[in-house]
C-alpha cells in the first residue's frame, strides 16, 4: 500500500494568531491577573507555574534562573502557553472521552490517540504520549493555532504525565477550578 501523495493545491494550514513574546517576569503586560501557581509537578517545573489571566487567554508560565551546566553562568529559561479561557473547560469535557468504553456517546474510536477541535477561535487538541517526560507516558494539550516560543515553527504543547495530571489537586483539577471560577464569573 503506497502513501497518499500530498496534493498541495488543496492543503490549508491551521491559521495561526499573532505570536506573543515570552515576556520577562518584570515586565509583564499590565492586564494580567496572576490567578494561581500550580507547584504539583516537580518533573516539570522546579518553582511551580504561574498563571495568569487577560480577560480572554489563560497563560501557563514557567521562569527558571538557574546556573549554565556547560559554563556556570546565570541562564533564564521561560516557557509560555496560551490557551482561549474556554480552553479549560473544553479541556476538562473532552479528556474524559480517552476513558469511554466503545459505543458510548462521546467515545473516541480505538485506533485514535488524539482530538482536535475549535474552541472559540482557535484549534485545540489533546493527545495520548507515549513518553511525555523522564519516560512516564501521559497527555499533551496543544494550542495549534500558536506557535512555541520563540519563534518556532511547532504548535504549543503542553505536557502533563498521567500522574501529575489524575493526582489529586493534579492538572485536572486546576483546569476545572479554571473552568469553574471563570463560568462563575469570578475571574
């Protein structure tokens, strides 16, 4: 069985929004509202993640000043993920379709390890990882409708392992919490 040939005169990208900059953390846009740190996740995040909100976007971020292991000298790593706030909640929904038995309403088929679908305007995603980090398998919520910082040409992922993710107080229950401040209008 061959490939199907790629037929580039049907093919559409998924849009991509504005990139935004990794801002330093003393220069944060004014409009953000630090709504939370999640510190469950040591594999991930030495100091925890901040999170903030705009007034539309949920923003995950992650600053790390730490020594250069090739030479000593200081070193800022920031990651930076942005997801429509209704992103939370359809994150939330949609997770537990992975769980359902075949047949029932909702249920991925079970030759598939991914999902995508608009939230608002912007492609989201989740799917199944094999080794989402140090070899533990888990989930990956991707924002395709933007770009990894900085400058990549790669959708943002977000990575959770299966235990940072179930665990109590884990990623699910920050996303619903999320979810559920924001639908009370306490954002």
């Amino acid at each position: 069985m061959k490939p199907p040939k790629f037929d580039d005169k049907n093919w559409k990208p998924v849009p991509r929004v504005p990139e935004w900059p990794a801002y330093e953390p003393e220069s944060l846009p004014i409009g953000w509202r630090h709504i939370g740190t999640f510190d469950c996740d040591p594999q991930r995040s030495k100091y925890g993640w901040k999170i903030f909100y705009d007034g539309c976007h949920l923003i995950l971020r992650d600053v790390n000043d730490d020594p250069n292991p090739f030479n000593g000298k200081p070193f800022r790593s920031i990651e930076q993920y942005e997801f429509p706030i209704q992103g939370a909640r359809w994150f939330v929904d949609n997770i537990k379709r992975f769980f359902l038995k075949p047949g029932e309403p909702g249920d991925l088929p079970a030759h598939k390890f991914s999902l995508t679908e608009y939230c608002g305007d912007e492609k989201l995603g989740i799917s199944r990882l094999v080794d989402c980090y140090a070899r533990t398998p888990g989930y990956c919520f991707k924002n395709q409708s933007r770009c990894e910082h900085p400058d990549q040409d790669l959708c943002q992922c977000f990575d959770m392992s299966d235990e940072a993710l179930f665990k109590e107080g884990g990623y699910l229950a920050l996303f619903t919490e999320i979810a559920e401040r924001y639908e009370r209008g306490e954002l």
